[in-house]
C-alpha cells in the first residue's frame, strides 16, 4: 500500500507541474477555475442561511458556474487541449492506483503485485527464467513406442504442448481447467511452469503451489489465525482470488478428512467465480479415485482436461 501510495503522490505532483504550465501559458484559466471555486463557496454560504429568494439567487449563481465552464471548454478547444488534460495520469485507470475496485475488492493490478513479491520470495522468478515455453525442448522425449500406448512419449508431447499454448493463448475466452497426471520425471511441473510464465508475462495473475504448501497455507488460516502473518493471509486470499491457481505433486500432502474438504472447498470455489486451475499429479486417474472423494473427482472428471504424462524418467534419463 506504501507503493500504491508513492504511484498516487506522484500522479497528483505530476498533475499540478502540467496545471501549472498551462496556467503560465493561459492565464484566464486560472481565473476561470478560482471564479468557480469563489462561486461554488458563495453557494454554500446561501444554503446556509436560507434567505428568502435562496432558490433564484442559487440558480443565477449555478448559471454563472456553467458559463464559466463553457469559456473554459471553448479555450482546451482553440489550443486543441485535451479535456481530460489535468486529471492525474494514474497507472491504473480501474483502481486509479488505490489497488481497490469502487466494489470494495481488489484490483487486478493489486492481485498481481501480491503474487509477483510472493514468487519474488519464493525464488520463483529464477525457476521460470529457466523454465518456460522458449526453453521447452520436445527433443528430449522418445520417439519409440512406449507400452500399450498410441502415441509416442513425443507425439503425446506435441499433443500436450498444444493444449497448454491453447490454454494460454485463449486464456480468458476458454473455461478449460487442467489435469496433468503420470509418473515422476516426466515433465508436468516443467510444463506448469511454462504456463506460469506466459500468462504472468500477460499480466495475467498466476499462483505457484505445491499441494504440501497450499494445505499448510490452509491449515494455518484455519487454526492459527491469532498469529497467522500477513503474507499467509495474502496467500490464502490468493487460493481463491489468482487468475490462475496451479497445485503441483497433488498426493504428496498428508491426506485426511480436512485436507479431502478443503481441497473440494478450493475447487469447487473456483469453478463457481470462473477461475482457473491447474493441477499435476504423479497419481493415476484410478489411484486418485481411491485417495480422494467422490465429489472432489467429480468436479475434475467434468471440468477439467485430464492430460495424461507417460514414457521414461527424464531425470533419471539425463543421469
């Protein structure tokens, strides 16, 4: 907020450096803009004590209010200013930088900050430097057929990297959320990642979890909420309100009754306010039938994109 603050401070000192030039430059707008004030005051003044002709003397004085403003309109016209010319120039003009909507909710711009200090933090910002569609090579898949499966590990590859550029490119138009599931090393959070970084490079609000931090965020909103710190609340709000919400390694957290709820809670959340998710698994489709609840998987069966990572352990291949 100090931030939003200095952007606010800045706008107005902006503001008044170009009022001022204009003043220098046509010195009857001055003139016109203190008549105004003195006018506005001398209407005040008269409501406050009702005299009998308070309605015509009101009117006369509203009149020469709008006939200051039309000298006024008539020279921004001749010296072909813009109206809008002394309004602060602010660098968002839905929150005109107080980082809050008139509805009382955050900004998108203040949803974005929070999340870029947040990777900031968490050393996210290396990760997806490195990490991202540029660097994505399909090469390192194998060609060869791989079990009982239709397509090379590279052809499935190919067909998942066009789903996840899709994913990006119609971001906003699209209401597909995505499952990223298969064994360990097999690219799923490199292809979070890669998501993460193009959406966050369109100013689109994007946040990183693990399934482990996300329920522990979750847990200490719940239950500690006497000595919660702010970045948790931050982050907790962020599960919610974030464009985007990617979960990655699903079934490594401790799995339980409150973890089954809140996962469902987070989900379903989100699929009620049209936010999107993103979640990566080294569980199969049947092992994630047994660990969790039968709402839980109905609400991905049917609204998300269930992408299926197979083939030889990247990492071990690398090895």
């Amino acid at each position: 907020m100090i931030d939003y603050n200095r952007k606010r401070l800045k706008a107005a000192r902006n503001a008044d450096l170009k009022r001022d030039k204009l003043y220098a430059k046509v010195p009857r707008l001055k003139e016109i803009e203190r008549e105004i004030q003195l006018t506005s005051i001398k209407i005040s003044k008269l409501l406050l004590s009702g005299p009998e002709n308070l309605d015509e003397q009101v009117k006369n004085l509203k009149t020469e209010i709008e006939n200051l403003k039309t000298q006024r309109k008539e020279i921004y016209i001749k010296h072909n200013i813009p109206e809008n010319f002394l309004q602060p120039n602010y660098e968002c003009k839905k929150c005109n930088d107080t980082g809050y909507n008139s509805d009382g909710k955050r900004c998108s711009c203040l949803n974005k900050q929070i999340i870029n200090n947040l990777y900031s933090m968490s050393n996210m910002v290396h990760m997806l430097k490195k990490e991202n569609f540029n660097s994505f090579d399909i090469n390192v898949f194998s060609n060869a057929v791989y079990e009982n499966e239709k397509l090379t590990p590279r052809q499935n590859m190919y067909y998942i990297l066009d789903i996840s550029e899709d994913f990006c490119y119609n971001f906003h138009e699209s209401n597909m959320n995505l499952l990223f599931y298969g064994g360990t090393g097999l690219g799923k959070t490199f292809m979070c990642n890669c998501i993460a970084k193009a959406l966050i490079d369109r100013g689109i609000s994007v946040l990183y979890q693990t399934a482990f931090s996300l329920f522990e965020t979750v847990e200490i909103h719940k239950f500690n909420m006497q000595t919660e710190t702010e970045e948790n609340k931050l982050n907790y709000n962020m599960i919610f309100d974030c464009d985007l919400l990617i979960v990655d390694d699903l079934g490594t957290e401790l799995n339980n009754s409150f973890t089954n709820s809140e996962l469902f809670n987070i989900i379903n959340e989100r699929l009620i306010t049209e936010k999107k998710t993103i979640i990566s698994t080294n569980l199969s489709l049947e092992k994630l039938a047994q660990t969790y609840s039968d709402r839980i998987m109905s609400r991905v069966l049917n609204n998300f994109a269930l992408l299926k990572f197979y083939g030889k352990d990247l990492r071990w291949e690398s090895r």
